[in-house]
C-alpha cells in the first residue's frame, strides 16, 4: 500500500501516544470510520470531550491520515496483514494497530459497499423516440420543402429513478452521419473488449 509523505506523517502523529491519548485515538478512529460511513458528520469530531484534549493542527492531520489509510486499504482491499504492517511502518504499537485493525475489519463490508456506489459514469442511452417532420415553409423562406427528424434519446443514470431525456433535431444527412458514427463507436468498442 502506498501512502503519500502527509498522510504517513499524519498517521505518526496519530500512532503517537504523547499526542493523541489512548481514549482519544479510539474514539478518533470510531468516529472517523463512522464519518466515512455517513453515520456522523465532522462535526463530532469537534464535540468529542477526549478528542478536543488533542492539538487542533495534530488532530486535522491524523484524520487525514487516518482517512487516506482507510481508504486505500479499501481500495487495495487490504488484509489484517499488509495493515499491521502499514501501521507498524508508521511507528503504532501492536494495541492500536490490533484496536484499528478490529474497527476496521468490522467496517469494511459497509465500505466497500459504498464506494462501489461512489463513481461517475455517463447516462446509458436506454430508448430512442423519433418523428420526421416535414416542413414545407418557414420565416424566411417561401418554401423549404425539407424533412426534419425529431429525436429524444431516453437516458439512465446510476442511482437516480429518472433519466432525462436529450432532444435534438436534425435533418436526413445528419441522421445518417451520427448512425455512421455510432456503428464505428461500437466497432470499436467490441474491439477492446476482445483485447
């Protein structure tokens, strides 16, 4: 696992017993795994009694280095093992590493979970709606005589219960020119996928 220079220096500043006390560094490990959760906000960690014993300056870095650690370990989907060793780089000793480590197993499930939510994609084009219209005059001419597609693409997005609806109009020729230009978007897509 590799963990940028600040959030090794936060995590040494959160393994230091003489800057953050026993009872600080557990409830700031439950409460920071209960933020990224989205059981608590911030906030708790401010109106923590142990908690606001700590330096302002300490405690903002060893959340951030305590959330990076989180993270990536979900992200690598990190065992017991590698996190022990991460922790014991970073000069924690075996209670809190053992206490972390606990937390943050008993965690992971719901982590994982939500990050796989977390993401953003492009809506997925779902239907397609079209009517040719024809127009025979307009404003500024005598006659047109010219036929129009209307189109609405249905889209979905991720997460959401309603996708919005993309219109547009455009005459035969360019009809023809996003059809061409789909087909050769699918071809190559087909074509990494098989690579």
């Amino acid at each position: 696992m590799e963990l940028s220079s600040v959030a090794i220096e936060g995590l040494n500043l959160c393994g230091d017993s003489s800057r953050v006390g026993d009872r600080s560094f557990r409830n700031l490990v439950q409460i920071t795994l209960d933020i990224l959760v989205t059981k608590k906000n911030e906030d708790a960690l401010k109106s923590d009694e142990d908690i606001s014993t700590v330096d302002s300056a300490t405690l903002k870095q060893a959340y951030a280095g305590l959330v990076t650690m989180i993270l990536e370990a979900i992200k690598m989907d990190c065992d017991s093992s590698s996190i022990s060793s991460a922790l014991e780089d970073c000069k924690w000793g075996t209670e809190r590493i053992e206490y972390f480590t606990k937390n943050f197993l008993d965690y992971k499930p719901n982590l994982e979970a939500l990050l796989a939510r977390t993401g953003g994609s492009f809506p997925h084009v779902v239907d397609v709606d079209w009517r040719l219209d024809y127009y025979i005059k307009n404003n500024q001419m005598e006659k047109v005589n010219k036929p129009t597609y209307l189109i609405t693409l249905k889209t979905e997005e991720a997460g959401k219960t309603k996708g919005e609806d993309v219109q547009f109009s455009c005459t035969m020729e360019q009809l023809q020119d996003l059809v061409g230009k789909l087909k050769d978007a699918c071809k190559s897509v087909e074509k990494a996928a098989n690579n």
